[in-house]
C-alpha cells in the first residue's frame, strides 16, 4: 500500500496490516494511492501530519485485484505512525473491518507462503542504510503466487553439487582424513535397518499443500539457492549416552507402536560419519549435535569459577550460559624435579603403540571429572615431580575447536585424542560384551534352525509316499 500526501509531496509506506486489510474488503476495495510516479522514502516529518486530511481512497480496478490474487502482490512492512492512523479511520469511515473472515483467511494465506519461501524480501543494502539513517524501517516482500516461480539462480541446488565434486577432487575433505584416528562415540537413534530416526518439522505436520506448492518445492530444490536452507527434518547426535537413551524413551513413549514394530535403539558412531553428514549435500536435513546437558549444567554451575580453570579466548559463554559441547585440555606445569632440582616443564600426553612405533597424542576430554581423573593416575606415573593435586585446565567447545583446526596448522587433529567420558565407556564396554553374547545365540539359533529343518525333512521323507529329493 502506497500513500500519498498533497502537501509534502512524499510517498510512504504502511504496516503490512493495512495492506493485508486491502484484500479483506468486498468488492469496494479501496486504497490509499500515489498520484504521481516518483516514489521516495518519507521523511520523518511525515509523521507529523496527524491531521492531514488530504489523502484520498481509490479503488482497484478488476485487473488490478485479479493480478494479486492468482499472479503477484507487493507488500510493505513498516512501524505504525499517525498515517496508519488516518489510513484505519478512513478504512472505518468507508465502512471495511479488519477482523472480517476475508481477513483471516489472507492471514493464513500469507503465513503458509512465508514458511513455503513465496515471499521474498526486495531490499538492497543502499535501502537499507537509507532507511535506517531516516529512523523509519520499510521493507518491500514481493509474494509470487501460482505458477509465478522465480528464474533460476546461478548458485542453484544442482549447480552446487557439481561444485562439492570438484572442489572434493582438488582438495578432500578434512574431517575425512583427520578423523580416522579418533574413536570418539557419538549416539544416534535408528530404526531395526540401521536408518537414522529423524524428527519433522512442525510447518511439513501443520500446513496442507496443494499441487503447486508441491511443484514449487520441487522447482525451488533444484533451481533456487535460498530455499533448500528451509530444513524440513533434524537428526540428533548424542555426546552423553544418557541423553540418547532420554530421547530413544521419549520415541517409544509418543510412539508406542511403531518403535516397537520398528525396533528403536541406540546406534554407536564415529566423530567422522556425523561431520560427514553435515558437510553432505543433504540440504533438507539438519544434523544436530546435541552436547552433554549435564556437564554444561555443571560447568556453568560450578567448573568454571574454579581458579585452575581457564576458559579459552574464543569461548562465547555467561554466567549462564555456555555454547557448544564443553572440552578440556590440560594444560603443560612448570614442576620441580626432585632428582635435579631443577624447574621442568611437564606436559600431559597419551601415548600409544601405531605400527610398532610410539605416538603421542593431545588428550581433549569431554567431562572435567575425566581431566580431573586422568591427571591424578598421571601424578602417580610422575612421582619424581612435584605436581599439584589438580590440573590447570583450558576450556573450549568441541565444534569450535573443529573449525579452528581446519584453518590453523598447528593444531592436527590426527595428533588429538578425544576421550569420552565415563559412562560412555562402560555403555561401550557393555555393548561390546552384549554384541558377543548376541553373535553366539544368534549362531546357536541358526545351528538350531538347521537341525529344525533338517529334522522336518527326516520326518517328510519317513511319512511320505514319494520321499524328498534331497
């Protein structure tokens, strides 16, 4: 909606409910038009004319009303002045209701197209510092409707693929080659064939789509850039296995049947698989890592106003808050040696056997009460220093420090060792006794089918006229 005054010569912009109340009205549908064909932005004086009166309502010819019905329509959005003012006293004066059934429907109407991506914004950032600098926000959507799609963009769904394969020829992926070291667990759930259970998002269970939304989404996958960022499904990746087993009960709960039916459980994966994931081409799909809500709790609670707690430079936290999955690194101590008498510098490292030859590695532990445990064994190896009871640790975030190593030489993640925490390593060890117990009934039952069906045959050939051909 476009308004218009004879005395400042100067059009200006109105809230989008006036606009979205143009389309409510009958068939003397009115609105506040511009008589002339430069259009600028308003200054602020125009929000002084509280009075102004010389505003004038026109009606929209048929044409016009068919066109931003089945084809486009032009939106503008902006803060509410004395001019929206006028706009509604005159809309009421006329008669027209802004609560009328027409009006709902519009609003539904415009709220499905926003979650479908028909709405685009029409604002280069010139606009922008104008009317920032003018203290006034107008923002332009252009709402295509119909069979009224958008030309395909050059940094395209499809366009992007051929990219990711020439890009992965050049130069492969770092997680693929700096992960294959590390054992790090992480927890999903899946179903009995092994496939990832995902969530949906509410807008794909809560909004109807008709034929052409569906052609839409097909065109938009495949020839425009900003709609596959419209995540349809989340998959959750667990850190504690607690959480996993939390949201695996969850599952089951909501869905009695068909976790059953589907045999739900717990699926044990590599660091790798879920960077892989992330890094994938799978645009309607947001993998998730979620971090261990307990230690978080604990270190935002307690850890972190600890004195032998430094937290890293590049952390983004509060004193309520902590993002991402919380690692620490413990840090190397200038000690005593009580044989030379001399002050050392002793770091802590894992060491381990590869291919006959001694590796050492930086441990990054996902629980300070493992730091905190691994450090005191480390004080009964090293009785020759004079250590202190507890470790100066530097805390970061798992991600972070991910991202960072991709960039920064120095750091090599196939030198990185990420040790679990505690209760992951018993489910592990758990498992893995399970999995064996498994495999050997699963061998004594097959062993058992066999002499089963052996046996049938045995009998069939005993009690028949004509005896099976073995």
């Amino acid at each position: 909606m476009l308004s218009y005054s004879l005395k400042e010569n100067v059009v200006k912009n109105s809230v989008v409910h006036q606009y979205e109340y143009i389309n409510s009205g009958k068939n003397n549908k009115k609105i506040l038009l511009k008589l002339n064909n430069s259009l600028n932005i308003a200054s602020n004086s125009l929000n002084t004319q509280s009075n102004d009166t010389n505003y004038k309502l026109i009606s929209r010819n048929f044409f016009v009303k068919f066109i931003n019905q089945f084809w486009e329509e032009t939106i503008f959005l902006s803060p509410a002045n004395s001019l929206a003012e006028t706009y509604i006293d005159k809309l009421k004066v006329d008669g027209l209701s802004i609560y009328s059934k027409e009006y709902k429907i519009f609003l539904t109407e415009f709220s499905k197209a926003l979650i479908n991506g028909r709405i685009n914004i029409a604002c280069n950032e010139l606009d922008f510092n104008v009317l920032k600098a003018s203290n006034t926000m107008h923002i332009k959507y252009i709402w295509r409707k119909g069979l009224n799609f958008s030309w395909p963009q050059k940094n395209s769904y499809l366009l992007s693929i051929f990219k990711q394969m020439r890009v992965s020829y050049r130069k492969p992926k770092f997680y693929t080659q700096n992960f294959s070291a590390n054992q790090l667990p992480l927890f999903t759930v899946v179903n009995n064939l092994k496939q990832i259970v995902l969530s949906e998002s509410s807008n794909e269970i809560l909004i109807n789509k008709n034929f052409i939304d569906y052609i839409y989404n097909i065109y938009a996958k495949y020839f425009l850039n900003s709609f596959p960022a419209n995540v349809k499904y989340q998959g959750l990746f667990f850190i504690n296995v607690k959480d996993a087993q939390e949201y695996r009960n969850y599952i089951e709960s909501k869905y009695l049947d068909s976790s059953k039916s589907k045999n739900v459980h717990l699926f044990v994966n590599r660091l790798n698989l879920y960077y892989k994931l992330v890094n994938s081409t799978f645009k309607y799909i947001d993998f998730r890592l979620v971090p261990d809500l307990t230690e978080v709790g604990n270190f935002v609670s307690k850890y972190q106003h600890y004195k032998y707690v430094k937290i890293h430079k590049n952390q983004k936290h509060s004193n309520n808050s902590f993002q991402g999955q919380p690692i620490y690194f413990i840090e190397p101590i200038l000690a005593i040696n009580k044989s030379t008498k001399k002050v050392e510098l002793v770091k802590y490292l894992y060491s381990s056997l590869r291919k006959d030859q001694k590796i050492e590695y930086t441990a990054v532990f996902m629980n300070y009460k493992t730091a905190v445990l691994a450090w005191q064994k480390f004080r009964q190896q090293m009785l020759n220093y004079d250590l202190p009871m507890k470790p100066k640790l530097t805390v970061y975030n798992l991600e972070s420090f991910i991202e960072q190593s991709e960039t920064d030489t120095s750091l090599k993640l196939d030198n990185t060792l990420f040790v679990p925490a505690f209760e992951s390593y018993i489910h592990l060890k758990n498992a893995a006794i399970l999995h064996t117990k498994s495999n050997i009934l699963k061998r004594m039952v097959n062993h058992y089918s066999s002499i089963k069906v052996f046996s049938q045959r045995m009998l069939w050939s005993l009690t028949s006229r004509q005896p099976l051909n073995w």
